[in-house]
C-alpha cells in the first residue's frame, strides 16, 4: 500500500501533510513558491526511501516545477483547469500536405471544457465512495499530455461533471495513464480529511491564534500543533474506548452522528487531565495505567 502525501497551496504558504498506514499525519508548514513546492516533495521522497509514495495535491501544485521534477515512484494525482491544453503523441509518421516536412509535434486535442460539451464524447456513469457516501457520477476520460506544466508525461485526465456550486465540470489528473477513472477520482476525494485537519489545528489547538513573531518561534509552532495533535491521536487509539460508551454529548438536532471527532478526543482528554494530580508527579504516572471512567453528559 502505498503512502499518501496531500499537499495544499496557500497564498504565501504551503502546507504538506504525510500519512502512512501505520502511522498518523503530521504537518510541515513551508513558503508558497514552485521550486519550495518541488523541494517539499523531494525532500519526501528522501525521508521514504524505496517506497511507492502517491502524491494528492490542488492546482497550485500542478506547476512544472513539481511535476516536471517528480522522484521515481512518485505518482501526482491532482486538479487541472478547464481550458487547459491538451496533446496526444503522434502514433505513426506524418508530412505536412502544404511543404511536405515531416510533422514531429504532438497532435492539439479539445480543451477539458469544449470536451465536455462534445456530444459526440458522451458521458460514462458509474457510482464510487465519496466523503464515506455512495456517489453516482458522470464523467469522461482520455489520456493526453499537458505539455506546459508536465512536459512528455502520459496524463489519465478525468473530466467530472458538477451538479451543485459555480463550475459546471472539474478535471482531475494523474501522471500514471494506467490508472483508472475510479482510483484518480477517489484519490482526489481523499484529501478531504487534510483539510480537516488544517481546521482542527486552526480552531481547536489554536494555531490560527499563535503569538509567535520571531523566525524560530514560527518555525516551531506549525511543528508543536502537529504533535501534539498526533499524540491525542495515537492516545484515543491506545485506549480502544468503546464509542457507545464514551459519554458523546446529547445534541438534539444532530441525530446522525455515529463516529468519533477530534473535538471529541480533545474533550475527554481535558476531562482526563482536569482530575490529574500534577503536584505530584509520582503519584500521576502510578494512576496512568488505571481505566478511566468517564460520564455521560446531559447535554452539550
């Protein structure tokens, strides 16, 4: 299974976030500018050596900076524009009929937009597993080249129609052709879960809030959040709580909830630590290893 590596542009930062299988995500928080971007993910390459790493990011990484310069065993999964310009490769020898020389450029292809207006291209249907919901969706695929930012790379574009917001159609691509229209599609999904942790760390620990001004204390801070995050984390996946006895609160008009949040991680783990005896520390570490009871409020 390979690493998932979700990269997310922001006007003056980036944020990159790693996820392995056996391990949670952490956080690095690094200036916005192409070659910082393409330095991100070699340098997260050098920290997996050997593996194969699938790298999910938005348009601002869809750069030839980063995509020109992917390590090997790196696959880019990502967004491109609607009027982006697409090529196919020339199979077989051509001359041009007016002088008669050989044609060596790629053939022009209609751009994301106009294709999916083409009738004569009709739109395939089938259902994935979007944001944990079955999804019907209508979409077209082809394999192209997007020569300014990926150069010669075989390109799976998979151009998805919207039915709810402001853009009619959203494309998606992936560097490996061999891909299907279901994997790039659910791997773009994926992401999602990135963009929540940015909100959690924002609101809920506090990161959006920071007082740092000097350049270590900046350097330092996005690293601290993260940890910390990870450690409540692994913490709630140590104790193995049952979820229907946690003590969730009882919100009357949010009936469907069923799974655990990180708000909810962090509230029990201020419940927990409220009752800690931190005078003295002998005594804290000889209760770590006892159950923890916790009580079901009434109300939220």
């Amino acid at each position: 299974m390979p690493t998932c590596l979700e990269l997310t542009g922001r006007r003056g930062a980036c944020c990159t976030a790693v996820s392995a299988p056996s391990r949670p995500p952490f956080v690095v928080k690094l200036f916005d500018h192409g070659a910082r971007r393409a330095f991100t993910v070699q340098q997260v390459s050098r920290w997996l050596p050997g593996k194969a790493v699938e790298l999910v990011a938005d348009s601002a990484y869809a750069c030839r900076e980063v995509l020109r310069h992917l390590p090997q065993g790196v696959v880019f999964v990502g967004a491109m524009r609607a009027d982006a310009s697409l090529h196919r490769p020339r199979t077989r020898p051509c001359r041009s009929p007016v002088t008669g020389r050989r044609l060596t450029r790629d053939i022009p292809l209609p751009k994301p937009e106009k294709l999916a207006q083409d009738k004569k291209f009709p739109w395939l249907s089938m259902t994935l597993t979007l944001y944990g919901k079955p999804t019907q969706v209508q979409y077209k695929e082809l394999v192209a080249r997007w020569s300014h930012p990926a150069g010669k790379t075989l390109l799976k574009v998979v151009i998805v129609q919207v039915l709810r917001g402001e853009l009619p159609i959203r494309v998606f691509f992936c560097t490996d052709s061999s891909r299907t229209a279901r994997q790039v599609i659910e791997s773009y999904a994926c992401r999602w879960g990135i963009e929540v942790l940015f909100r959690d760390l924002k609101q809920l620990l506090g990161f959006s809030s920071s007082r740092a001004r000097s350049r270590l204390a900046v350097l330092r801070t996005a690293p601290w959040v993260g940890m910390c995050y990870t450690l409540l984390v692994i913490w709630y996946m140590e104790l193995k709580w049952d979820t229907t006895a946690m003590g969730l609160p009882v919100r009357p008009w949010y009936r469907t909830k069923h799974t655990i949040s990180f708000a909810d991680i962090l509230r029990m783990a201020q419940r927990t630590l409220a009752s800690a005896d931190w005078v003295n520390p002998r005594l804290l570490l000889a209760k770590s290893d006892d159950p923890i009871s916790l009580s079901r409020p009434k109300a939220a």
